[in-house]
C-alpha cells in the first residue's frame, strides 16, 4: 500500500475516535450540567438512561464503521436519541458539533445539509426555549458550530479524495512499471534469441554444411579415387573437430575462438584458405588501407559476415574464384567478398524463414542485422549469371551496441 494512503487510513481512524471521544465528554458534560439543576427523578432517571444508551450505540457505531456495516443507520439512531437530549434539556445542545461533522462524512450534500439545519435549529430552539431571557448566543452557537463543522468535514473530504486519486496514479504507475519490465524483459529475451540464432547460423550451421559436402564428395569417390575420398573424408574430419571446438567456446562464452589468438585479416586469410582446400574454389584475401585497431563486436562482425557469405558462395554460387577485401577508410571500415557464380536476383530472393532455398535467406538476413546492430550496413549486388558481390560497411568509433552494452 502506498504510504500516502496509509498515513490518511490511519488518520481517518484516529480522526473518526477522536470526535467519538469528543462526544462522549460533551455528553458528560451535558449530563453532568443537567444533574446539578433540581429536576423531576424520572426526568434525571430518564436522561442517564438515554446518556447511557447513547453512548454504548456510538461504541456499536464505531465498531459496525469499522467494518464498514450501515453508518447511515447508526447515525440516524443516534441523531434521534441526541435530539430527546437536546429537547429535554439545552446543556445538551453541544452534543449537535459532532453530529454535524458525521452528517457531512456519512451523507452526500443534499442530504447531509437539510438534516444539519434541522439539527441546528432544534438546537437553537431548545436554547432559546429553555432560557429566562432570550440570548443571541442560543442561536449563533448552533448557527456557526454547524458551518465550521460543515468547512471542516468537507475540507477533510477534499483530502481523502486527493488521496485516494493520488493512490490510484500510484497504482496505476506501478502497473505501468511493470509492464514495461516485463516489456522490456521480453525484447531482451527476443534480441537474444535473435543473436544466438546468428551465432548459430555463422557458425555451427556453416560447419556443418561444409562437411556434408566433404562426406558428399568423397563419396562419390568411393570407388574412382580411394586417396581423394580418403583426402575427402581427413578433411571433414578436421573439420568437424575445429568446428567442434568453436561450438564448445560458443557454448562457454558465445564469442568466435576465430579471433582470440590472430588478428581479423589473419582469421579471414585463414577462412579463405579452408574454403580452397575444402572446395577448390581460387579464392584470394587482400588488404587496403592502414590497418588499425577495431572493437571485438566490430572485428566478430566483419568475420561473422565474411563466414556467411563465403558459405553461401560453397553451397550456392558455382564460383571458379572470390574474393575477399578489407578496406580500412578514414570514416570506417568495408569488406566485400566477390565471387563469379551463377548469381541471383536480389529482388526475388525468399525472406528470411521462408523456407525456399537451403536457408530460406536467413544468411543474408542474419548478415544484415548484424551490421545494423553495429550501426553499419549491408550491400548485395547479384545478376544471373553475372556473381555476386556482397558490400558489408560499418563506422569508426564505438558501436551504438558496444557502447549501451550490447554486443553480439
């Protein structure tokens, strides 16, 4: 519970047993005034006992208020038996103050001000009529108790409804909190699963890939050339156990051991040795500008892409030859890998998930959010028949992913 609405609960109980106390001392005083001036016994009698009964309903009253049982109820059974008081004797006619306050608390306006005038003129009555002489405070006494009372009760509901709005907003902002954790929870849970899919995709599917057209090939040459398919099958083999060990580091740290010990050009010189042994494609790696430093989502980028794109390249492009650049600029870095296949249409490619093709386009997709991620971006220049050329560009300087502690 908000602290605003438990300090004004607590202070409404407090509030409504101090005008319980407030009347019952009224009532003693009222009784205690009427019992010193000579009156018939079965009056004073009669008078104790409506005192009494009086004061054991209010003590019913705050109980059943507690509970939030009928106070409309057990206020008009104690505005009847306070007006016998008030009609039987004007050292009673104070009792009315608290009364009005109740009035205004338990009734809305239009009911609560008739009953309070009426209340108020009894009072004034029963002043004037049991006084010798008449006096102006018979009738200002009730007149103004019964508006102070009335500016008191409705200021104090005033409060009480400022504090229950104020317990509302609260609410209602917390719930909005919450959504928006779990909101953000579950964006964070899919850019997770977003970036493994990446990872997996760059790295284990490629792998396995790779070997299933070493098995592939060796065993077409089962027969015909025993070394090559043996060759062949050494290959998948070491293959399988690099790739095997690259899962294993994905697994721990979800970071390429491609680039743990060798620098960037380093690890793609290496890739597009593996793809010429593995394939016989003529590929070349080369270097432009002046190599510098660049951060490690950067560097696993670039690598990420160049993996993806020399993949495809092996299961789809028919290439005799690629290439593979990096250029180091000024305002960033690019790397283009460009193969002589067969080519495709861009346009018609399938959308990532599709299902069409060997990976329904999720390379080219995964290649492209990588980037973006990073703040670069992603070029494919493909005709049938004419190769392809894959342009891969990110900026210098932090990542917007590195430096709100994203990564990949």
């Amino acid at each position: 519970m908000p602290e605003t609405t438990t300090f004004f609960s607590r202070s409404a109980r407090l509030f409504a047993l101090a005008w319980e106390l407030v009347f019952v001392a009224l009532l003693a005083a009222g009784l205690v005034r009427f019992l010193t001036v000579a009156h018939p016994a079965w009056a004073s009698v009669a008078v104790v006992v409506i005192v009494v009964a009086l004061v054991a309903w209010r003590a019913v009253a705050l109980a059943t208020a507690v509970r939030g049982v009928a106070p409309a109820m057990s206020l008009a059974i104690t505005i009847v038996l306070a007006a016998v008081l008030i009609v039987a004797s004007a050292d009673f006619v104070w009792i009315a103050f608290p009364i009005f306050l109740w009035c205004f608390q338990v009734w809305r306006p239009r009911v609560a001000v008739p009953v309070v005038v009426a209340i108020a003129a009894l009072a004034v009555a029963s002043g004037v009529g049991h006084s010798e002489r008449f006096d102006a405070g018979h009738v200002l006494g009730p007149t103004i108790g019964a508006v102070v009372a009335a500016v008191m009760a409705l200021g104090y509901k005033s409060l009480a409804h400022e504090s229950e709005q104020r317990r509302r907003l609260i609410e209602d902002l917390e719930r909005t909190r919450e959504t928006l954790r779990v909101s953000e929870r579950e964006a964070a849970t899919l850019a997770e699963r977003q970036r493994l899919a990446r990872e997996v995709h760059d790295t284990i599917t490629q792998g396995l890939s790779s070997i299933a057209m070493l098995l592939q090939a060796a065993g077409s040459q089962v027969s015909s050339d025993p070394d090559k398919c043996r060759d062949h099958i050494d290959l998948a083999r070491r293959t399988a156990l690099e790739d095997l060990g690259e899962a294993r580091r994905f697994v721990r740290a979800l970071t390429s051991p491609a680039l743990d010990d060798v620098a960037l050009d380093e690890a793609l010189s290496e890739s597009c040795r593996r793809i010429g042994e593995e394939t016989g494609i003529d590929a070349h790696f080369e270097v432009e500008g002046e190599p510098r430093p660049l951060g490690t989502d950067q560097q696993l980028a670039l690598y990420r892409v160049a993996q993806s794109a020399l993949g495809n390249v092996r299961q789809h492009a028919g290439a005799r030859r690629v290439d593979v650049t990096i250029t180091f600029l000024e305002d960033g870095v690019n790397l283009d890998v460009v193969d002589d296949g067969i080519g495709f249409d861009p346009a018609a490619r399938p959308a990532a998930g599709s299902g069409s093709g060997s990976e329904g386009g999720f390379g080219l997709s995964v290649m492209a959010q990588r980037l973006r991620d990073l703040g670069g971006s992603l070029a494919i220049e493909s005709a049938p028949g004419a190769g392809t050329a894959v342009a891969a560009s990110l900026p210098s300087g932090p990542s917007p992913t590195a430096t709100t502690g994203g990564g990949a």
